[in-house]
C-alpha cells in the first residue's frame, strides 16, 4: 500500500520575494511559467502577483515598495466631554394579587378604593 502523502503546509513568500519575481516577470527574459517553475510557486498565483503590483492597491506591494501602510496609523483622538445623568427613581406602584381555589390568579394594578370595594362585594 503506498504511502500517504502528508498534507501540503501553506507557505508564505515575503512582499520583497513577490517584488522580485513580478520585476522579473517584466524583464521578460523567462515566461511566466518558468518563472513559477524556478521558484516552485503556481502559474496563477504569479499572475495574480503581477495584477496586485498593476493595480498597485495591495498590502504587500505598498510594504515592498517602502510605502507607509496609512490604513495602520493611529486615528487622532477627539475629546469627547461625558457628563453624568442622574437616575430616575424607579417607583413601584402598589399592586393587589388575588389567587383563587382553580389556580386563576386576578391582579389589580393602582387599585382605587372603589375598585377594592367592588373587589370585597364580589367575593362576599
């Protein structure tokens, strides 16, 4: 039974190795696919270097470049001024609960006292 070939590891070329590659790339004295072969990097992944350094907008081509990254530097700090807010009182309002024998439970929210009295009259 052969042997399992062990997974392959991600590996990580430098912005200064894409740099190099791209520039020869443009010297045009090996194509694409030879320059892939002689640093064992994917066709595409070559091509895809060449069209970052084109648009100019990738990380690793302002890092290659020497460029400051802008997007990492700090934002300015605004001052802000916060000032406390008291606390409303939370008050409770009163609240009669009545349970009856069937389980039903009735409550009474601000009851009144003619509420109460219809209340006591009811249950008489």
């Amino acid at each position: 039974m052969p042997a399992l070939k062990q997974p392959d590891i991600r590996r990580f070329f430098s912005p200064e190795l894409k740099w190099q590659i791209v520039q020869e790339s443009k010297e045009q004295t090996l194509s694409v696919s030879q320059l892939a072969r002689k640093y064992d990097v994917n066709t595409n992944q070559v091509f895809r270097w060449i069209r970052d350094v084109n648009l100019g907008n990738a990380l690793w081509v302002r890092r290659a470049k020497g460029e400051v990254d802008t997007s990492a530097a700090p934002m300015p700090f605004l001052p802000v001024s916060v000032s406390a807010i008291e606390a409303v009182p939370v008050l409770h309002k009163p609240a009669i609960t009545v349970s009856f024998r069937s389980g039903h439970q009735l409550v009474l929210h601000e009851a009144t006292p003619g509420m109460l009295q219809q209340l006591v009259a009811a249950l008489s």
